[in-house]
C-alpha cells in the first residue's frame, strides 16, 4: 500500500526570519473513495434502516407482551398498596414501545408512567387508577396496538383518569 503525498513549497515569511512555507497534502484511500461517485443515497440508507429495525419487531412485541404480563401479575388483588417496581417496568416498556408504531399502546403506558409519578410525588395511591391503566394496556395490545375508536375511547378516559389525579 502505496501513500501519496503531494509537497508544495512557497516562498514567503509566513513562518520565521524568510524561511518558506511549507504545506504538505496528504491523499488518503478514503478520501480518494469519498470523491468518487456512487454509494447509497440518505433515501436509501434510510429504508434500509427502517427495514432492518422492523426486523426485530416481532421479539420487541414479545417484551412488551411480558411487561404488560407481569404489570398484570402485580395489579391483579387490585393494587391496593403501593409498588414502586411497577413505573420501572412501565418505563421499560415504553423503551421497547417506542421504537415502533404502537399508536395507542404507547400513549397509554406514558398514562400510566405520568400517573405512578404523580401518586408518587403526592403520595397518594389510587391502586384503581393504575388497575385501569393496566387493563387499558392488555386491551389495546389485543387489538395490535391499532388506533380504533374504541382505543381513543379508551385513551379519552385514561387522561381523564391522569387529570383527575393531579387535581387530588
């Protein structure tokens, strides 16, 4: 491998008592690459991208279904007390959720994530509040998280639900 370097000399006092400046050019393999045409457009390395994450949808539905399954688990006496492992699970949810369309699926659990915050910074628990939320999860889920009426129908009332708990 061969390295080509151009020198060029000028005369001048550019850097001390009248020597001359010297520049030197270096040309690398990358840059010689970087100047020829082709390659992919942002367009394309775009789609490819998006195709590549959707890719792994199918397992990250499989994690969120196991986070809704074990928030189920732990609201399932109705959360009368509290249980702060619940926004953690919740949050990581969302992480997994947010990577891809989830429509309603995603506002939901950010209900339900606003809403353990606020009990908690209140410090009033309200476990039918965070059951509903859950359940509005499980049944949004089982719709493929598609926006249906039924699905606005049921994120109106979780903001009602957020709303009325910030007022409290």
């Amino acid at each position: 491998m061969s390295k080509t370097i151009e020198t060029t000399i000028t005369a001048g006092a550019a850097v001390g008592e009248g020597e001359g400046a010297t520049s030197v050019k270096v040309v690398s393999s990358l840059s010689k690459k970087m100047a020829e045409p082709g390659g992919l457009t942002v367009e394309d390395i775009e789609r490819r991208a998006k195709e590549r994450l959707l890719g792994h949808k199918a397992d990250a539905m499989k994690a969120v279904e196991r986070s809704v399954v074990e928030l189920e688990q732990r609201v399932k006496d109705g959360a009368k007390v509290i249980d702060l492992d619940l926004y953690p699970i919740a949050s990581q949810m969302l992480n997994v959720a947010g990577f891809f369309d989830t429509g309603p699926l995603y506002e939901a659990g950010y209900s339900l994530c606003e809403l353990l915050d606020v009990m908690n910074i209140k410090g009033q628990w309200n476990g039918d509040a965070v059951v509903v939320h859950v359940r509005a999860l499980r049944m949004i889920l089982n719709e493929n998280c598609q926006a249906t009426p039924h699905s606005a129908s049921l994120l109106a009332g979780l903001r009602a639900v957020l709303d009325h708990a910030r007022k409290v």
